[in-house]
C-alpha cells in the first residue's frame, strides 16, 4: 500500500492516503520512497540468531555438493577456539548422498576436536578428537551422530566470550534488518546468551525486536524465570520443547516406519505424559508461551495430547500454546489442534527445500499429510510464518512465496497444490499471525493508530498477483519503532 505515515514516540500516531508512494514522518525525521510500499514489520517466528551467527562466522558447508567437497572445506579451515566448526551440510542435495566417514575426518584433522553440523542441527558429524573430548567411545560410537547423542559434544564446546557472542549476535540480526525483518522469535535460547542480548538491547544495538524462548529441554527455565525485558527491543517469553527430532536425520518421530528405512519410526524425545508434567511446571511458574518442536505426525499427536491435558487448568486459559514445525499432521489432529486453540508455527521454506526428500522419507500417500497449510487454516488452526534459519534463508519474502507457490526446487509445478494458501493470508502469517503466537498482536502487525511502527518498505506490492513475490532484494527500508535500522 501507498501510506503517510506519522510517528510519536515508536507508536503509529495518524495514517494518511498518499498517491506517489510511501512517507514515514518522526518527530525528526522525514523518510520519503516515491512509487514504494509499505507493509507491516516482517516477523521471523521461528528462527535461530546465535547460530545464524555462526554460520556467518564458522566455516560454511551449504555449497558443498558430494563428500569430497565437505572433506575439502574441512581441509581448509581454521580453528576458533582450540576447535574446528562447521555447519550447513545436507547429503540430501549430494550426488550419491554419502556421508563422509570419521576416518576420512580424522585424517584430515589429526587431533584437532572438529564438529560439523548438518543444515537442521539434529545430526552433526564428529572426529575422535571431538569424541574423546566429550567422553563418548569413538569404537561405539556412530559415524553420524543425531539429536540426544549430540548432548556430550554440546557440553563440552567452548563457550564463546561475550565479545564473540556480541558479534555473532549483530552479524545475524543486521541481516534480518536487511532481509526486512523487524522482529525474529529466537528459539531454544541458551542461558549466558541472555545477558548479551539484554545488554544489546538496551544500549539499542539490537536492529530487530527478539522474543526469546528459553530451552526447555535441560530445564533451564527454572532458574532462569522471566527475565526482565531489554526494553522494547526484548522479550525473554516462552519455553522450548522437543518432542522429536528432524526429518532429515530420520528422527522425526512417526506413527509407521520410515518408508526409506523400515528399522526405524524415528525418536521420541519426550513422551506425552513427559511433556504434560513439564508444560504443567512452565505454566504454574507464569510463563506465557510454550512452543514445542514436533515433526513426525505421532509426535504432533503426543503434543497435542499434552496440550489437552493442561489447557484445562484454570492458570491455562491465556498461555499461548505453540506447535513448531507441525510438518506431518493426521486427519483427525487438525480439529484437536483448533478446538484447543493451539497455533501452528510454521516454515513453508522447509516444504520448497524438502519436498523430494520427504516423497522418500514418508512415500507418496503419507506426504498428504505434509506441510498443511490450507488444511491448518481450513479447520480453524491459526498459523504463523517463519523460516528455521539458518537452516533456510532469513528471507520472509521467500517464505511467502513458498506460501503461495509451493513450488520445490528443481521442479516447474506446485507440489500438493491444494494446501496452497493466497498472497494475504501468506503476507499475514508472517506480520499479524506471527505476532499472535508471541502475544502481541495487540499492538503489531498492522499499520494503523496505536500500533507500533515496525514498518518494512519495499519497491513492490506483495499482494499484486501480477508479480512473483521476489526475494529481499526488493526491501528498500526497514523500521522498528519509528528507527530507520536499514536502507538499501
């Protein structure tokens, strides 16, 4: 839309027509994009900071395209902090799909601790050193290692300085400012990182807006409790749960075997009744969102169980209880999701980037089950956009058109083209929508009076079916607040 714009104090205080293109006035400031649009702040529901940072500042295996070329890049890199890291590596895209194994890394590395983690972060791929180094048996143990095999290594990685989590930390969120994000859930949020955001945010270095779900899993929320916010640029808000691992690694957790590998119907990483007694614990304790990871459709199942069980609670009534992922939904769990009021967090990216992958994974009559978007929305399951980066691009411009497209890679169709959903309800999962799985959407997510003025600008309009959607090429300013924290 074409709009002037005034604000006061970070708050949206009049809208006004405006023929030419977009005006943003301050109380110091005039900001004027002749023939652009502007839109709601973009939300990224579903994101990982830190390790974006990572990725920005380890050693990057998203180009590789066999195990030579993984093995080549490992070669190649350099130890930060007494250890060799790199991430991004997915044997899905390979040629011959063979993962590299710890003799050949051990060969390279010599007694150098090396962790290479695969683009979903449930399976990574460790030298003996590494090993030795976490106190895991290298005879025993496998050369792929998945979701809670990984827990030693976790332990035993140094942690980075202040001074290096600041600068991840501001490498990935000035990306987000330019890929027009005004604001990125941050899940599974470990403790020290916690004060450098707080300190970021209140010394306004933070370019974007964070709502910080803690880790769950390790129960760290316990003593962390609701930290005071950083402002308004954080908010530590809700806890983070596992139920399954990824689909990728086989570690989603299914109803039936995997239809590639009949040995196995994935990992269940916290039962129904498990999540139940810690969902209790979160809620008792006043946090006001619970977001829990679950891929395979019996995981989603055993969530929602959970879920059932303790919105009955008086103390209940208000928290917000969010699915992430919801990859693989059966049938009858679409109307359990809604009649519970449980919102679906979901990354339509991960469809465009695995829907070959899962016709392998689950075969041709469980993949109607996947990525349900129209479905989700057809039986009252409100949904919220988000991309899992850095496992998927940061981009939200990407995201909606995978929304609406649903076109994967290397292919000229839409896969499952009835679970499509149309530009504006794309366009609203990933302002409005996302900001109801966080609480706020009394206040963001519209451009109207009172709202905050979290703006994105962009040289096109998302809503014009006459234009592919395009990527974050096309932002041209990003705005949280009021504040100009990005200009092409």
């Amino acid at each position: 839309m074409f709009a002037e714009i005034h604000v006061e104090r970070g708050r949206i205080r009049a809208v006004l027509p405006c023929l030419t293109g977009t005006i943003i006035r301050t109380e110091t400031d005039t900001f004027s994009y002749p023939g652009c649009h502007v839109h709601p702040g973009l939300v990224d529901n579903h994101a990982h900071i830190v390790l974006l940072g990572e990725q920005l500042t380890f050693t990057s295996l998203h180009g590789v395209n066999h195990a030579g070329e993984l093995l080549a890049a490992i070669s190649s890199a350099k130890p930060i902090d007494g250890w060799l890291r790199a991430t991004g590596w997915n044997e899905e895209y390979w040629s011959d799909r063979r993962i590299p194994s710890r003799a050949e890394l051990d060969v390279l590395t010599g007694n150098v601790p090396l962790l290479a983690v695969r683009i979903d972060s449930h399976a990574a791929l460790a030298n003996t050193a590494a090993l030795l180094c976490a106190g895991i048996d290298p005879a025993t143990a496998p050369d792929v290692l998945i979701d809670e095999d990984l827990e030693p290594l976790w332990a035993c990685l140094p942690t980075p300085s202040p001074e290096t989590l600041r600068s991840m930390i501001e490498r990935a969120t000035s990306a987000c400012a330019q890929h027009g994000l005004t604001e990125v859930h941050d899940m599974n949020v470990a403790e020290p990182w916690l004060e450098v955001f707080r300190a970021m945010a209140e010394s306004g270095r933070l370019p974007v807006r964070v709502q910080s779900f803690v880790g769950g899993q390790t129960r760290q929320w316990q003593h962390i409790g609701q930290l005071p916010a950083g402002g308004e640029l954080l908010r530590v808000c809700g806890v983070k749960l596992f139920a399954d691992g990824a689909l990728g690694s086989r570690g989603a957790l299914l109803s039936a075997p995997y239809e590639d590998d009949t040995s196995t119907i994935g990992r269940c990483l916290l039962s129904s009744e498990e999540m139940t007694e810690m969902i209790t614990e979160i809620v008792h304790a006043g946090w006001p969102c619970v977001a829990i990871h679950a891929i395979g459709d019996e995981a989603v199942h055993n969530v929602i169980d959970a879920y059932e069980a303790v919105r009955m609670l008086p103390e209940a009534a208000d928290v917000i209880f969010r699915l992430e992922h919801a990859q693989i939904v059966r049938d009858e769990d679409l109307q359990r999701m809604a009649r519970s009021g449980i919102v679906a967090c979901v990354q339509p990216s991960h469809c465009i980037s695995d829907a070959s992958m899962a016709e392998r994974r689950l075969g041709l009559e469980r993949c109607r089950w996947s990525y349900r978007w129209r479905s989700l929305l057809d039986a009252g399951v409100h949904i919220g956009g988000g991309s899992d980066f850095p496992i998927e691009s940061p981009d939200p411009l990407a995201g909606m058109a995978a929304f609406a497209d649903r076109i994967p890679r290397g292919h000229t169709a839409a896969w499952q083209p009835h679970e499509r959903i149309s530009r504006s309800e794309a366009l609203e999962a990933f302002t409005y929508g996302a900001h109801v799985t966080s609480g706020m959407e009394y206040r963001r997510g519209r451009i109207e009076v009172g709202y905050d003025a979290d703006l994105t600008v962009l040289d096109s309009d998302l809503l014009d079916e006459s234009r592919a959607i395009g990527s974050s090429e096309h932002v041209v300013a990003t705005f949280v607040a009021g504040i100009r924290r990005y200009e092409r």
